[in-house]
C-alpha cells in the first residue's frame, strides 16, 4: 500500500505539444502486461538525461550517454520493463543498438536519434524479438493524451501508477509540465530501477536542456532512499519541445528560467516522493531534515547515515520512538569532527535531544504520538554552520523483505 | 537460530593467569538476568583496546580511552547490559565516572584503573544505585575458570554466549588465550552494541599491547557486519597479563610476536564469525571475498558493498540466485575507475559471471545448488592488481525486521 498516493487521474495528466506517447504488451517477460513504451518527440527538441553512476550501468544507459553525446537530437525513447539489460555485457550493448535500429527503421530517423531504456531483471539477455514485434502496436498506440497509460507502461514492482502534470505562466504565456516515474529513485529496490521522464512545451535555449535535467535530479530524486542500492538503470531524461508561446529562456537565472526550474522542480520532487511513498513494503513517508551543517554535503550525508540505518526504518515501521537510533546514525556518518554536545534533535515539533543528550521535557509519549503517524520529520540540527539539506524515505517493513526475497518466483 | 555456532564448553575455555570474572545479576532492566560482570586483571598486567568510530560515542567509551590514555595501568573492568549509556550527555559522562569509582573503593585501586563497558538502549539515564548494589555480588563471584559465565554476563540480543579459547607454544612456553564478545561486531544490531574482550598471559613489552589490539581488531570485528549500523559502544580490549614463561615479546614482527597475533587473530576472528553467525534474524553465514583489486582498501569498499546491500542479502535468505544484485553492489561501491569488463563473479566454486557478463557456461540451477547452503563465499574478482580482502556478513531475514521492531517493547 503506498503511503498517501493514489493513481494519477488520466484527466489531470496535460498533454505536452510535442509529444506522443504509446504503449504495448510486448510479452517481454510476463503475457498480459504493458511492458513496451514509445515516446515519440517532434523535430526541434531538446532533451537532456542524467544516469546512474553504478559502474555495472546497463548497457541501454552506456547508449542513452552515447547517443545524447552525439547530439543529432531525440526524436523516440523505447522503454521495456521486465529486463533491465545489465550485466550482459558486449552482448548486452549489441541487443540494446538492436532495438534502436528496430524502431528507427520504422519511424525513418536515424538510430542515434533513439533513447532506449529497459528495467527488470539484471543478467538476462534482453528478448528483442518480442520487442521488434511489439513496436507497431506500441506505434499505434501513440497519442498525446496518453501520459496515464505510459505511468502503467514502464512500471515493474510499483504498486501505483506515478504521474504529475502543472502548468505555469513564463513571460505570459502558458507552459504545460508532465512526468512520469517507476521505481525508487536514485535508489533501487529490488531491481525495479528507477526511471523518470518529464516534458515540457516551454520554449528554452537547447543547451540549458542537460543542465536544467541535472538540476532537477539533484532536488529530487537524487534526494530519495529506499534501501541505499543503487540500480545499474537508473535514468531520468527531461524534453524540453519548444512548442509554448513563452520568450526564449536563456538562462536559468533569468526570472523566467527561475519560474521553469521551480515548476518543473515541484513536479520532479512530487515524482521522486511517488517512488518513495510506492517504496517497498513501504508503510511510512519520512522526511530527513538536517540543519545547521557547515555545508550542503555534509547534511546531505547525516540526512543518508538516517535515511539508510536500518535500525532507524525498523523503528519508524514499529513506531517505536527508539530514538537514539536517530542519534547513532548521525554519530557514524563520517563527519569527523562532529561535536555531539552541539547536536538537537526533533520528531515533528517534539524537542527529543538537546546537546547531545536527552531533553529533559521530552516524554515518551510525546514521541510515540508521532512516530504513529505515517508521515514524520525527523530534524536533526548540527549546530555548526548555516547549511541544510532533506532527504527523503520510507520505513523498512516485513514486507520489504518479502517482496525482495520472492521478486523472482 | 544462530548459524553453525554452538554455546561453548565451560572445560573448553581456559582460565588465563593474571584474571578473575565475576558476574551478578544487578537488575538493571530485567530481573533476573545476568548482567553485571566485573574482569579483576593482576598488576603488573598490559591493556590495550579499540573502540568506536561513531562521533555519538557512548560515556563510558569515552572515559575508557581517558583512562587509558593516564596509562596508570588497568585493574578491572566493569561492564553491564541493558543500558548504553549513549546520547545521554554530561549527566552519562557523571553516571559513568560514579561507577568506575564505586568500582575503585572496593578493590582499593584508583579510578582511573578501572574501564567501564554498557551496552543496552540508547539515551536512558544509567541506574548507577543498582549498578553499586550489584558489585559486591560481582565480586564474591571472581574466578579465573569463569569465562562462559562471563560471555552470558555480557550477553543482550544474542541468542547464544560467544567465547573462544587457544593455547599456543611460544618461545617454548605454553601461553594461553582466551576471548569473549557479544552483539555485532563493528555493526550494531538492535542497540545490542559489540563488545569484545581477550586476554592472555603471554609475556610482551606493554608498548606491543596497544598495537596489538588494533591489528587484531583489523583482522577480526572490523571485517564484519551485520546491517551497516555502527554502534556508540563498540569497544575491543586484550589483555597481556605477563604471566607466562615465553621470553618477552619485544616485536610483533618477531617469529614470537608472529607466533602470538596469529594465535590471538584465530581466536578473534572465531569470535568476531560468532557475533555475524549468532547475527539478528541470519540464516546464512556469508564470506564476500574480493581479489583482484589495486589496494586492500579498495577490496573492502566493494566487500562491503556487497556485504550491506539489503538486496543481496535479502536474496540470500530466500536462496534465490539472483546474482545480478552482487554485480550491482560491485558497480555502486564507489570505485570511479572500475571497467565492468574485467570483472568475474564466483559462488563457491560456481563461475557466474565471466567479463562483467554472464557466463555462458553458468547454470542457474548450479546457482540455486550453492545458494541452498548455509556457509556460502561469494568471490569478486576485479581484474586491475593483485589486492584482496575478506568480510563477513548473514542474511536479512523477516527475523532482523521483527526483532528491531520489537526491541524495546
């Protein structure tokens, strides 16, 4: 059960000018299932990507970098579930360039003008004849109202579609924003790697695309933590088509670009806690609030050291105000001249540890009052500089253990 | 159900000359427990110890290096269960000094020669009365045949008392060691912090102790894990009590010295096995060793890796060969320079993956085979020098989460 996320309603979803979308069941791994997506992008736009940094990256992930670098421009993505095409090597390569060719041939571009994305399994080999044979229908399929259905499309062990749309004036003029995830963010649970995708209609210089991608990822899903396993998939493209009404953005510095980035952030946050409130076995959303770092890094490591323990998830799955947990975890995150007498920590608005050890206002049941509700904020403040970062998370439940022990039976 | 791991023989474990146990039941969160244990070592003996990394460290940890930094000599120990005596502040630092000093006045020594150990929950004022109430009871048990009362003294999670005995001939005199540890070694399960102790009566230069310590800690509990957590009280103290009739030891690097860290890295390492085998909720008891690699740091970063990842060890306990997941773990160990290419992966002796893919030769029931078993080594090898390293690590059962999420309750 996702914590506070329901399925996406096809209707909120916008369509982006630009962009069409189809889906198929290609029979990849499982019959019956929508497991073959198409994203076709109109001539003239921009797109931009941002990848795992696994040194094992799928094989779809080393051509997704090759063709972005190559920039003849992207004008179709195909994205199968059920394989994620890692860890097979130059076999692996060969069967991924397969594809592109496949639907390249079909639409008349150029293979390099194809982005190929898988998710599944690692270590099998990816079955391009039953990719090559679901193309037409995917093709078919191809609309643009079709954002819902692509939600369903690249899923794998989510429990829950995850799509968001918004629209936004930039220089007068109306901007529409969608995206799309699957997985768990950065971090992957049980090899149901992450994707992302979003899409844009705002008119913006091409080369503000890659940069605006990077720092969507950073604000969110580089912000997410399931089980600290980092997928060999992970990917999220942004396509910007240039089709909107607004003044060319040429700076993301610029009031308009200020006004993109922060629209687009919303809905890439709203994306990445998706794969969070979908995480597995998940049964509570956890925000990690750390302040008062010397920089932005080193919160960032306290707010994972938290994230990660899983002594801290088996707490907040138990509500157990278990607390010093929280405390231990901050102690081991490598901070090496961390005081511990300059550290508070807070659990929503209850005051739990005052320099380093307990409050003496803080009451047992204080804490359980909020570590049984589904949604917590633990808020740990450093005491040694300005900086703050926020991660976010989910609890480590029985049911994470279940459906990473069984995923391949 | 501890793994391949039984509760020692009381006649297996040898008394060391130089050292009395004494274990009493002071009440200090159950009734009835063991959980107060007194270590009385001779004068004239040698102590040195290791202790946590984690900033968070525990009051007693840090009154353990004060006291062995004054290098007054040290006379007894005093450890108790039940409370760790960590997040707790100036007033913990206070509890921990009033015990040590109690300590003193009944065996006439100063308190600066006694070292404290806790271990327990977190962030929970040490009931210092019944500490005091318990010594004298501690006392009148002090015997040097009271090892495997100890090592239950000791215990909190664990399921099974852990200590290991050897003797060895040096410089033609027999010497003895004998060890006892609780909890999980550098990683922490359930509060249930690592604690280890050794001693022997080998004659060595006191400068050697310290050293000593740390190499053997190196060898043994800081090669193991059971879920990343490391704890506030971790703490590993050796014991030299000079006794023996081996001329003295005045190098480690000796054929003597040589003699003695191979005898007390055996017994450490059994002990250190013993915290992972008797590891919350373990079924299964993991060797991840990597080769191959440019530096032994680099092979424990990615043993480690492998070691912490929730997926691989989650497809341990189901006995699902999904190896996948140990090339992923390999590819996010943070190695920035690593070619997948050149990386092969062994299950015992099952090669799985040949060149960063799989081996065409590999079946999956040959996997399947190995990954029944409840000893398995996974092998890495990296394929860029000629380093290598060993950890240890269990499983994630449903039992680590039930009993995490239930400890305090």
């Amino acid at each position: 059960m996702p914590v506070n996320l329901s399925a996406p309603e096809p209707a909120a979803l916008f369509p982006v000018p630009g962009v069409r979308i189809g889906v198929a069941e290609a029979g990849i791994r499982k019959a019956n299932r929508k497991d073959l997506t198409v994203v076709l992008v109109d001539e003239g736009a921009a797109v931009g990507g941002v990848f795992t940094q696994n040194r094992f990256c799928a094989a779809p992930v080393q051509v997704c970098r090759e063709h972005l670098q190559k920039n003849f421009g992207i004008r179709a993505m195909v994205i199968n579930t059920g394989n994620a095409n890692a860890g097979t090597g130059e076999d692996g390569l060969a069967r991924t360039r397969a594809t592109c060719i496949a639907l390249a041939r079909k639409l008349e571009i150029a293979p390099e003008e194809v982005l190929p994305f898988s998710t599944g399994v690692i270590m099998e080999p990816l079955p391009i004849d039953r990719i090559e044979a679901g193309l037409p229908a995917a093709l078919a399929d191809a609309r643009p109202d079709n954002w819902a259905r692509a939600a369903e499309g690249i899923m794998t062990t989510d429990t829950i579609p995850k799509a968001f749309s918004a629209k936004v004036k930039i220089g007068g003029a109306e901007v529409t924003i969608s995206g799309i995830s699957k997985g768990a963010g950065m971090i992957r649970p049980n090899m149901a790697t992450m994707l992302g995708f979003m899409a844009t209609d705002a008119r913006i210089d091409p080369a503000l695309v890659q940069p605006l991608a990077r720092q969507l990822a950073d604000a969110s899903f580089n912000r997410v933590t399931i089980d600290g396993d980092t997928s060999t998939n992970d990917s999220f493209v942004v396509i910007a088509t240039q089709k909107a009404a607004n003044p060319v953005i040429t700076s993301l510095e610029s009031a308009d670009g200020q006004a993109l980035l922060q629209a687009m952030q919303d809905v890439a946050r709203q994306l990445a806690q998706a794969i969070v409130r979908d995480g597995e076995g998940a049964t509570k959303f956890i925000t990690v609030r750390v302040e008062g770092g010397r920089n932005d890094a080193e919160c960032r490591q306290v707010a994972y050291a938290i994230a990660h323990s899983p002594l801290v998830k088996t707490a907040f799955f138990a509500s157990d105000p278990n607390l010093g947990r929280i405390l231990a975890a901050v102690g081991y995150a490598g901070i090496k001249d961390l005081d511990q007498t300059g550290i508070d920590l807070y659990l929503d608005d209850v005051h739990v540890a005052v320099k380093g050890g307990r409050n003496p206002a803080y009451k047992e049941e204080d804490g359980q009052r909020v570590m049984k509700k589904s949604e917590i904020t633990v808020r740990v403040v450093l005491g040694r500089g300005e900086a703050a970062d926020t991660v976010w998370t989910c609890d480590l439940s029985h049911d994470y253990v279940s459906i990473n022990a069984d995923y391949r039976s």
